[in-house]
C-alpha cells in the first residue's frame, strides 16, 4: 500500500558498493618508494639504524608506511620492507651498505653453491615479522586506503643472489641462464615456492593488494623472458589465487610489474595479473591496444619528472591521463622515487592527478 510509506531522505540502507562514486571522484594514486629517502622524516627514524634490523621491526615498518600518508593523500599505501628478505629467509645473508645498496658477502656462484640454500623454507617463522608489520598497519591505517604487500620476482631475486648486490650487466646471473640453464630453473622454482607462500601469508596477514616486482626483466630478451620469467611469473599469480581460494579469503588484486619488459606486455597482459604495472619507455596508448583491455594499467611517469616546476608536472599528469583513460587505470611513476627528490613536488604530482581526473570524469 504507497499511501503508508513516507520515504524521508534520511536513514537510507548502507551503501554496500561505492565503487561508482570512488570512481568518479578521481583516478587513484600512489608511487612506488613513496615510504623512502626524500622524506625527512623516513631519514631521521632511520638514522643510524641497519636497515634489515628496521625491517624486522613490526613498530618501525609500521611507521615507515604511514609517514608518506600524513603528508600526501594517496590511494593506496605500501608495506616498508625490502624484496631481499626472501633471499634472507632462504639462508643468505644479506647487508644494506648505506649509499651502496644491498650486498651479498657470499653470493651463488656455481651450481653446487645452490647446496647452501635451505630445502624446506618456514616462511610463516623466518618472515613472520613482515607479516606481523602487516597486521599492526593495517589497524593503524583505520581504513583509510589499502594497504600493498609485495615481493621480488623469481629472476630479480635470483639476479640479486648471484651478483651478489646492485648491477648494470646482470652478466654473472645471465651466465648462469645461458650455462646453467637447468640449475637456474631449481633455483628459479625454489623461489617461486617461496613467494607464493610469502604472498599467501601477507594476504593472511592483512594485505589488500599484492604486487610483484621483476624490476630486472631489462637485461633479459623476449627470448630469455618466455623461459626463465615469465612462467613463473604465471605460476606465482595462479598459486596464490588458488590458495586463497582454498583458505576461504577473497580475492586480492595482483599488480606485474617488469621493468623494462615493454617486449613482453602482451604476455604480461595474460600472465593472470590483474594489473600491469609499466615503466615510462612504454607509451600508454599503445599499451592500451597492445594489452586489449584485458588488464588494468599503473604508470607510468618518468621519476624524473618530478624534477621539473610544479606547472610542468601538471602538464605532463594530464596528457598521461587522457593517453591512458580513465578507466581501469591507477596513476603511479613508472619507478620508484629518487632521495633527491623534493616532497613538495611528490605534493604536485598527486594533487595532479586528483585535479586532472576530476576534470576528465566530469566531462564525460
Ligand atoms: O636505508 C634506506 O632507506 C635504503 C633505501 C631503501 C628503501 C627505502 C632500500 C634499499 N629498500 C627500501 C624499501 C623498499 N624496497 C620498498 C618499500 C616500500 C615503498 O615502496 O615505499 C620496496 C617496495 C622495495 C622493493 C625493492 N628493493 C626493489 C623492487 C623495486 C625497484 O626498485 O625496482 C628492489 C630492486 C630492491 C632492492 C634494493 N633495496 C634497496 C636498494 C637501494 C635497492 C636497489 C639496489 C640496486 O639494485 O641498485
């Protein structure tokens, strides 16, 4: 009977998906290292502390990650913490050199040093206290913006192991893929092993979103990439999908990002990643074509850029933003953030992207 009912705009059911009105305010923005070196509070908490004794501090992580929060409105934050704890947990050692990067004082160097590694890794004890980080932010967050867990993909770590640190030639672990290519493929395997349950437990833990970083994937080819990346890459995003499943959770999205592997983006694109996540040598629009709309995109503005007047960032958001669209599009620096780089222009880039999307999704 309509007689009875007197609806009053007041007291309406709760809205159980805003996804639409999310969308329509502006295009979501973070930026890889965006916990880092150009804040000066990241320097002052980490002065005179080893960087892998920060990590495996729930309290200093914790803060790390929200530092960047306070300062800028972005969409998403990202755990502190480092892709080389893997290579840690599996029995190397690693140290941080300040102004050096991370070393290796006993890299792999032939096959048989693959001994060294420990067979069965107990990823829920030897990285318990990145999940713990996890937990602990993510109730200090307050549900103010997801929360990433991530991790170095097989190759990047396996690079970092054989190098023994940072590298412009990758040529040691590269002579191992073209020497070794069968003791690779066990190395490469006992690595995924370990990052599917790595990722399993940040999912446990509290992450919302996963992002696996093959930030080598430069120094290989479309050749080396099909046979020593790329499968694994599929394998991580398949295995985790299927264990989370398993384990009652839901699903989280999972963002691929290879540096350098424009040759591969069409792959990438089917690699069962929700998000491809591209570097600034790849231009958006071909992405789009190339990757069919099968995936969302994130990227991709050269770091670099962050160097120019506030008034040229703009420029450069907003001709990013209407070669990638609005939809099904994270804006992101197609790497991390540089030490040297001035946080008010950090400021600019995100007040950018909200300004310009503004302005796009109102026109339509
Ligand atoms: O003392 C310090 O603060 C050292 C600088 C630093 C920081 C802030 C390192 C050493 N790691 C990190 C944190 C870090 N590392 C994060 C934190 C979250 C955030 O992004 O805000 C993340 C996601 C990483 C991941 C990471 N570590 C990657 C993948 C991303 C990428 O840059 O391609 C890689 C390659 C590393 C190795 C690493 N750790 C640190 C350095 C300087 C490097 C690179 C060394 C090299 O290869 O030259």
């Amino acid at each position: 009977d309509t007689a009875v009912f007197h609806p009053s705009p007041k007291d309406f059911p709760e809205l159980k998906n805003d996804t639409f009105l999310r969308a329509i305010e502006h295009i979501p923005v973070w930026c890889m290292r965006q916990a880092g070196r150009y804040l000066p509070e990241f320097r002052e908490s980490r002065a005179g502390k080893d960087f892998f004794e920060t990590c495996r501090s729930p309290e200093a992580c914790c803060e790390l990650t929200l530092q960047p929060l306070r300062r800028f409105p972005f969409d998403a934050a990202i755990i502190f913490s480092d892709i080389l704890v893997v290579p840690q947990a599996m029995g190397m050692e690693v140290q941080m050199s300040p102004g050096k990067g991370p070393t290796f004082p006993e890299p792999l160097k032939e096959p048989e040093d693959l001994q060294r590694l420990k067979t069965k890794v107990d990823v829920s004890s030897e990285l318990d206290y990145v999940f713990k980080a996890i937990t602990l932010t993510r109730h200090r967050i307050e549900g103010k913006v997801p929360l990433i867990g991530f991790t170095g993909a097989p190759w990047t770590l396996m690079s970092y192991m054989i190098e023994g640190g940072g590298s412009t030639t990758h040529s040691k672990a590269k002579r191992w893929l073209y020497r070794y290519p069968e003791a690779s493929h066990k190395l490469l395997s006992q690595l995924a092993d370990v990052i599917v349950e790595y990722l399993l437990g940040q999912v446990k833990a509290g992450a919302q979103a996963l992002q696996v970083f093959e930030s080598h994937t430069g120094c290989l080819g479309p050749v080396e990439f099909e046979k020593f990346s790329l499968p694994y890459l599929r394998d991580i995003a398949r295995r985790v999908k299927d264990k989370i499943k398993e384990s009652g959770l839901d699903n989280v999205p999972m963002i691929v990002f290879a540096k350098d592997g424009h040759y591969g983006l069409e792959d990438l694109s089917e690699s069962g990643y929700e998000v491809v996540s591209l570097d600034w040598t790849t231009d958006p629009r071909s992405a789009r074509i190339r990757t069919g709309g099968k995936v969302s995109l994130q990227g991709n503005m050269d770091p670099c850029a962050l160097y120019a007047t506030k008034e040229r960032i703009s420029e450069i958001v907003k001709r990013m933003l209407e070669s990638f669209g609005t939809k099904g599009y994270i804006a992101n620096l197609g790497h991390g953030l540089y030490p040297d780089m001035d946080p008010e222009n950090v400021g600019a880039f995100v007040e950018a992207v909200h300004t310009h999307s503004r302005q796009l999704l109102n026109r339509k």
